[in-house]
C-alpha cells in the first residue's frame, strides 16, 4: 500500500476509534462573544489551479480536516479529508495508485 493510502486509512481508522472509544461528550456551555475570538488566524488555502496531489499534501502536512481553495484571493469554495476520502474509495482519483 503506498503512502498516500496508509496516511488515508490511518486517518479513517483514527477517527473510527475515536468515534467508538470515547464516551459522549457532555453539553458544553457556550460562550459569549463572536466568531473572531476563536478562529484560526493562520489559514493554510491552495490555489484553485493546484493539483489534487497539493491539496492532499497540505492536509497531511498540516493535520487539518479541510482546506480553503481560493481563486485570485477569494474564496472559491474548501476541499475536505472526506472529499479525498470518499474519491479515493471508488478509485477515481490518479493519484490514488501512487504515493505523495
């Protein structure tokens, strides 16, 4: 299996283990304030014209669930670990038959 498929396979059993394994979290109380206050001021993004390979690249290097894809500095819409996920179960994708 090559590396691009272990890392894939490593992420779906890792959360499988983690959906099974922990018990429900309880309620969390949430606080007041805005979006701001929490969100990640380091944005990883890839370029609308990027390869599949890229995006999936930076989705491992920077352990991130998903990935903004902009086209001329706006946003044009995100790729997800699902959407490579689910492309790489019904073998559509090239780049699935080989490693990064």
């Amino acid at each position: 299996m090559n590396t691009l498929l272990n890392h894939a396979a490593a992420a779906v059993l890792s959360l499988a283990l983690v959906a099974c394994a922990t018990p429900p979290p309880a309620p969390v109380e949430i606080r007041s304030g805005t979006i701001e206050q929490i969100v990640s001021r380091q944005l990883v993004t890839v370029d609308h014209l990027a390869s599949p390979r890229r995006a999936l690249q930076l989705l491992i290097d920077y352990q991130i669930q998903s990935l903004p894809v902009l086209q001329n500095g706006k946003l044009l819409g995100i790729v997800t670990t699902d959407d490579f996920l689910r492309e790489f179960s019904y073998g559509q994708m090239t780049c699935a038959n080989r490693g990064l």
